[in-house]
C-alpha cells in the first residue's frame, strides 16, 4: 500500500476522542453544578465543553475530507499499479473481472477509512477512559478495566470470525459469477427448457450463501456489541450496588457510569466494522494472485520476400502446415468450420504456443508475437465505451474524418457519432457489425499483415461486397490472411493464393 494518511488517522482519532471528553466532562460539569456552591466558575468549564464541540466538528470535516480525499488517490493508484501489471497479460477467469476487481480495489483503498480509523479511534477511547477513570481514583476503575478487557477479546474474536467467513464467501461470490456468467448466457435457449412451473428459473443462480455468510458477519458483530452493552449495564449494577452503603461523594463519580451507559455509542462503530478486516484481507489476496497469463514476447522483424511455413501448427492442431507466402497480396485459408484455420492464424499471430518452423526470408523466426501482424478475430472484442475508443483504443493522433473513411470502407456508414457509446446503457451492435468494426479498427491500426477470421459470417450480400473490398484494398500493400468456409467469387479470381486446410 501507498503512505499511511496520518494526518486524517490523527484527525479521525481527535474526533472520537473530543466526543468522548466533552461526554466525560459534561458529566462532571452537571453533577457538579448540582453538588456545588453558587459562587462556582460555570463559565470555565462552559467554554471548555465549547472548544471540545468545535474541534470535534472540525475534527469530523477534516477527516472525512481527508479521507476521502485519499480513498478517490488510493483508488487511482491501486487500479494504476493493476493496469501496467496487466499490460501484455491476458485475463485468463472470464466471469465479472471488471466487476471483480473493482470491488477489490475499492476494498483495499477503503481499509483506511473503514476499518483502521475506526479501530484506531476504539483503542484510543478505551486507553483514554480506563486511563482517566484510574488516574481519578474513581470508583469503578477495575470494572473499566475489565470492560476494556471484554472489547479487546470480542474485538478479536470477531477479526478471526470475519476471517474465516471472508474466505468462505469469497469462494461463493466466484462460484456464483461462473454460475451466472454459463446461466445467461444460455438466455436464448431457456424457452426449450421452461415448463408449466418455471423450473428452469428455480435452477437459476442464487447468491443466499454470500448473503446468509454476509449476514452471519453482520449479526456477530452486533451481537458483540449487545454483549459489551449488557456487561456494561451490569456493571452500573454492580457499581452502584457496591457503593450503596458509602455513597459516591464526588461529581467526578458520574463519570463511569456515564461512560458505561453510552459505551455502545463509542464503541458501536468500530465492533461493527471488525469484520472489514477479512474482506481485506481477501482483495488483497486476489490481487496478490497472478491471474492474468502472460502473452508472448513481441518479436521484431518483418519479411521482405517470402513467408514459409515449415509442419508449422498451433498445438491444438492435429497436423502442420507446410507453404509458402507471399509478403502482399490477398492469401485464402479456405475450409470447413473446426479444420484448425482459427488456431492456425493464432499460431501465424504468436497469439498461442505453436510448432514447426516459420521463416522469413529463409531464416527461422523466434516464437512470439508479430510486430505489425494483427489478428482480427471471429468473435471480435467491442469495448463498453464510445465509438472512438473502440476505433482508435491505442488514442494515437487521429482525426474523425480518418474513422469516418474506415467505417465507410466497411459498410458501417450509420456509425457517424465519434462519443456515441457502445454496448449496455447505449447502441447495441449486431454480430455483423462488431465483424465490421473490428476491421475498421484493424485498417486504423495500419498492420503490415492482416489475419482474418471468417469475415464473411452473418452477412450479407451487400456487406460481403463491402468486405470483399476493403480487404482487397487493404492487401494492395500488405498482407492480408483471409481464413473462412465462405469464399465470394470475387475473393477467389483475385487471392494470390488460395490454401485448402
């Protein structure tokens, strides 16, 4: 974690402590104005009480400025930190990750605020009060004592549930998100499993034990506090019954009492937050953890006159391919569905372990990731953002007239609005038009060769056509890999080379 706030800690901790004086000290102050003589100085300790509300009330701004003003930067920094070990990684668990670790970072980034404040200020309040109740000679020290004795031991009792309880629901918050990530997506096909009684819906997802062990949480923490509120109650039972014979003889003795009826208000906050510490805990874990693979190195280094392929395969494929390429023009892998075309590209990319020997030029090439291949999937990836961020997400130097041109080029001429927002909550894409979009990107990106992946699935005529040309422009000075099982007439009089898989 980054520095510790100290300056809000300190002010979180003079706000709880002013509170607990001016409690202290009004209690003195009202017995006292009943115990003592008229001519007693009222105003002293009026002013006092004053001065004590006042830090108190700018004590509490302060921090929750403070506070959250580090909670928004300690965010940043920690969703920072998590992109640049991203970078070059690819999330391997596909279920809520950016919901996922959203909540982690916040979790982390609020620990301060929530948990250590408020621990921080009941340590303070408990050493302060059994420290001014003893120093005072007050009857009742010990029973303090023993209070103080009786939080520390829930306190930890709590911190070691909450443990055990976070790591419980940890497990049931990822199962869930599988769950619900396979049950939706499924959505389409429902109407062939619902019957009379919904029974598909009562297999649904459900998040009861995260909620029943959220609960359990909850419920412990204020039943700790009930506790400490039912020992405080009998030990003004005690007190006063101890005493009943000599009486207490002094204004300052209403301070125990008071303390012990109000130690559920002092206290309350921090028991209820004990438990903060195990979700904690486990965001930290889970960012801790490598999820993320990494890719492929990158490696330099382009051809200049031919590309060759040498028992060259992905390892998923049950056999190599051996060919030559050409460094331009439009090449076609041409086969059924599920022949290997998909793995061969990801292999041609470095996007995927492969074997064999690929060669530039004659001279054999590292395994790695291409400079200036790109990879232009079936299933393209369409950001949760706007237009221009999917177009252009690298943010290079580009005007709305060039990602204008490329969508145009490929058909997507109603795309006209750069900030229009893509995806929930804005202009939902059909699977033909994300196809189209990932190729304008693609063209945006200027790759020296191009691996494209049935980009003629859901079209139709017109689009195809549209498709067809801006890949045959494109491959006027580049390569351009075309792997499909539908080849346009077009595509087959003028590829440079056609390769049966």
């Amino acid at each position: 974690m980054r520095n510790i706030p100290f300056i809000s800690l300190l002010l979180a901790i003079l706000h709880t402590t002013s509170g607990l004086l001016i409690l202290i000290f009004s209690s003195w102050f009202l017995a006292a104005c009943a115990l003592l003589p008229v001519n007693f100085n009222y105003m002293l300790p009026a002013v006092i009480i004053r001065a004590l509300a006042l830090t108190r009330i700018g004590a509490g701004y302060g921090h929750m400025w403070l506070a959250h003003h580090d909670l928004l930067g300690r965010t940043t920094w920690l969703r920072s930190e998590l992109f640049n070990r991203l970078k070059d990684h690819i999330l391997v668990e596909k279920a809520g990750d950016v919901e996922k670790l959203a909540a982690q970072t916040e979790m982390l980034s609020s620990v301060w605020v929530g948990w250590v404040a408020h621990q921080a200020s009941a340590a303070v309040l408990v050493l302060l009060s059994v420290s001014v109740v003893t120093y005072l000679t007050l009857p009742g020290a010990a029973l303090m004592w023993i209070m103080a004795g009786l939080w520390l031991v829930i306190s930890l009792w709590l911190v070691y549930f909450g443990l055990n309880k976070a790591a419980s629901q940890a497990k049931d918050e990822q199962a869930f998100r599988y769950q619900s990530e396979h049950f939706f997506a499924a959505s389409s096909l429902w109407h062939l499993q619902l019957n009379e009684n919904n029974q598909q819906f009562r297999n649904a997802p459900q998040l009861s034990s995260v909620w029943q062990k959220q609960q359990a949480v909850e419920s412990a923490g204020q039943w700790g506090l009930w506790l400490i509120h039912g020992a405080a109650i009998a030990a003004i039972g005690a007190l006063f019954w101890s005493n009943q014979q000599d009486g207490f003889g002094d204004a300052t003795a209403i301070i125990v009492p008071m303390l012990l009826l109000s130690i559920t208000d002092w206290l309350g906050r921090p028991v209820g937050t004990v438990a903060h510490l195990g979700k904690y805990r486990q965001a930290a874990q889970a960012l801790k953890r490598d999820d993320a693979a990494p890719l492929p190195p990158m490696v330099k280094g382009s051809p200049e006159r031919a590309i060759e392929l040498q028992d060259f395969q992905a390892q998923t494929m049950p056999h190599g391919v051996s060919v030559k390429l050409p460094v331009s023009g439009l090449v076609v892998l041409l086969g059924a569905s599920g022949c290997g075309k998909s793995s061969l590209m990801k292999a041609l990319a470095g996007l995927v372990p492969a074997q064999g020997e690929l060669l530039f030029d004659g001279n054999t090439v590292a395994a790695g990731r291409r400079e200036g291949w790109v990879y232009v999937e079936q299933s393209p990836r369409i950001l949760e953002a706007t237009l221009k961020m999917n177009l252009n997400p690298a943010e290079k130097p580009m005007t709305p007239e060039v990602m204008t041109q490329a969508l145009a080029q490929f058909g997507l001429e109603s795309l006209t609005n750069p900030d229009e927002w893509l995806g929930q909550g804005g202009r939902r894409l059909s699977g033909g038009e994300s196809r189209r979009l990932s190729l304008a990107r693609a063209q945006l990106a200027e790759p020296d060769v191009w691996l494209v992946d049935e980009p003629f699935e859901g079209l139709d005529e017109r689009n195809q056509q549209l498709v067809e040309a801006g890949l045959l422009q494109a491959a006027g000075g580049n390569l351009v890999i075309v792997a499909t099982h539908v080849l346009p007439a077009e595509l087959t009089d003028r590829a440079a080379q056609i390769i049966e898989m």
